[in-house]
C-alpha cells in the first residue's frame, strides 16, 4: 500500500506502529519495546528512529517534546496525524475531536508518560508469558454508565491466555493528585470505587460482562493500601473480585508481572493478574465497553 503523499510503501509493521500509537503516546524507546508484539520486532533502537522519519515525512505521525526531561534530555512522543489516523481505519472514517490530534497539555504529561510505561510493560511480559494483549482501547474512549454518573477508565484490554480463556480489565492509574475519601470531589478514588462497584453489581458472577479494575498508582504502598481498603469498605459485597492494585515502579521492575502474585485484593491478599488454573468465578471473561469519541 502506497501513501497518496509520498508514494512510499506502507509495510505491515507500519500498520502496527499506527495501531499502537492510536493506543497511546509513545516515545521511540516505548515503541521499540512495544514491538516485541508486533509480526516482525525492531531490533534496534535506530531503526525505530529511522522509521518514524519516514513516517514522519509522510505525514502519518507527528511528535511533540515532554515538558519533563528524562536522563538528561527530553523525550518527543508521538502520536498520529488525521492522515494516520484514516491510513489505520479507513479514508472514510469519522475522525477524533481534535485533541486527539494535538500536543497534550504539559500538566497531563507525567500522567501519559506512566500510562504508556505500564502499558508497554504489559504487552512486552504478556509477549514473553505467550499471553495476548487484545483490544487495547485508549483513554477516555471507553463510557462505563451507571444510574448516577459516567466513568471513562485511563485504558482498557483484554487478556487471552494460550487455552483460549480471556480476561477483561480496566486500569485506573494513580498519581496521587486525587483525594481517595471525598463525597464532593468530581474525580476522587471514592467516586471511581462506588460507580465501578455498582457496575459490576448488575452483573451476576457467571455474566460474561464482568471485569476487574485496576488501580497502578505511581505513589507509595501506603497509598495502594488506603485505596484498597477504601474499596473493601464501599463495596457491596467486598467478597467479589472488583478491584486490583499494584504499584507501577514493582510492576515495570519485576519480569513476570502478570502471573507472579504481584496484584493485592481489597483483603490484602496478594495475587496474579491471571492465573493458568483461575477459578473461572473469580475473573470476568469479556467486557462489551461503548466506543465514545475521544
């Protein structure tokens, strides 16, 4: 496939740099992980900067600077264009509002910065573990009604193990800039926890909608702690499998995130992402979000 622009050849690996960065910003570094789950993986950082030239050129992606330096400079991320974006899903496909398209604010920049960490992490341990990473939807495109408000999770996924067996999640990531106990506050954890708790209450336990939240605070233990506990004590019945935790620094450091009993419940219990042998009570199975423009 030629662009109409340029008159250069779009590979396949091309498709799925497109596919990951309408997932989320990433960095030349982050893409280059994230390739491990790509048909052909880049082998070295330069030939991923070599690429996002051409693709640059070529008017598919574009990048902007992080406003917060990284080992001594500052890192660009890229994102697609309009001309990307209609390379991906179609020339006549209904396009983003337009920020998706523009540089993100420098007051959201951490925050992106984390969410893609932890997601590239997820996809590299899910390559090597040979579990897949499906459906991948990026922030704010996914609606969660409930009778009193909307939830729009930071990210949501699917997790298909080699027996075929499929787990749903959404992720929450904490950077410690929302109170965990308020009533009035629009976008406190205590909000998230009722509205996603009472979610899942319309569901029974072998409903194939369920899904399991879950909070990746870039904080302290102490503070993973205290959101977990909140939730055991908001829930409605603390005994169904609502809501993980992990602290993203353990999560990135540790080699096998997703079945090592790196997660804690609301009891404190320690315990996988998935497990080969889970109960098939304790985890959902698929998750039928609504797609709302970003």
């Amino acid at each position: 496939m030629a662009t109409r622009s340029t008159g250069f050849q779009i590979t396949a690996r091309d498709l799925e740099v497109l596919t990951a960065f309408d997932a989320v910003p990433l960095t030349a570094d982050q893409l280059l992980t994230f390739s491990y789950t790509f048909d052909q993986p880049f082998s070295q950082l330069r030939l991923v900067q070599r690429r996002l030239q051409i693709l640059s050129r070529a008017s598919l992606v574009q990048n902007f600077p992080y406003a917060v330096a990284s080992n001594g400079r500052s890192p660009h991320y890229y994102k697609l264009t309009r001309s990307g974006y209609r390379m991906l899903h179609g020339f006549d496909a209904v396009l983003p509002k337009r920020r998706y398209f523009e540089r993100i604010a420098d007051n959201h920049h951490f925050h992106t910065r984390k969410l893609a960490e932890f997601l590239v992490t997820l996809a590299a341990r899910c390559q090597r573990e040979g579990i897949r990473l499906e459906h991948l939807a990026r922030e704010n495109t996914v609606a969660i009604q409930t009778e009193s408000m909307t939830l729009y999770p930071d990210a949501v996924f699917r997790l298909r193990l080699p027996n075929g067996r499929s787990f749903n999640f959404v992720v929450e990531l904490d950077n410690g800039t929302e109170r965990v106990r308020s009533k009035k506050d629009a976008e406190s954890i205590e909000r998230k926890i009722r509205g996603y708790d009472a979610h899942q209450s319309t569901f029974d336990v072998f409903n194939p909608n369920r899904y399991v939240v879950l909070f990746v605070t870039t904080r302290s233990r102490q503070r993973l702690t205290h959101m977990l506990t909140t939730a055991r004590m908001l829930m409605q019945n603390p005994q169904r499998r609502v809501f993980l935790g992990v602290c993203l620094d353990e999560f990135l450091a540790d080699r096998r995130p997703i079945t090592k009993s790196l997660f804690h419940d609301v009891a404190g219990r320690a315990c996988p992402l998935v497990a080969f042998e889970s109960d098939k009570q304790s985890v959902p199975t698929f998750v039928t979000p609504t797609v709302v423009p970003c």
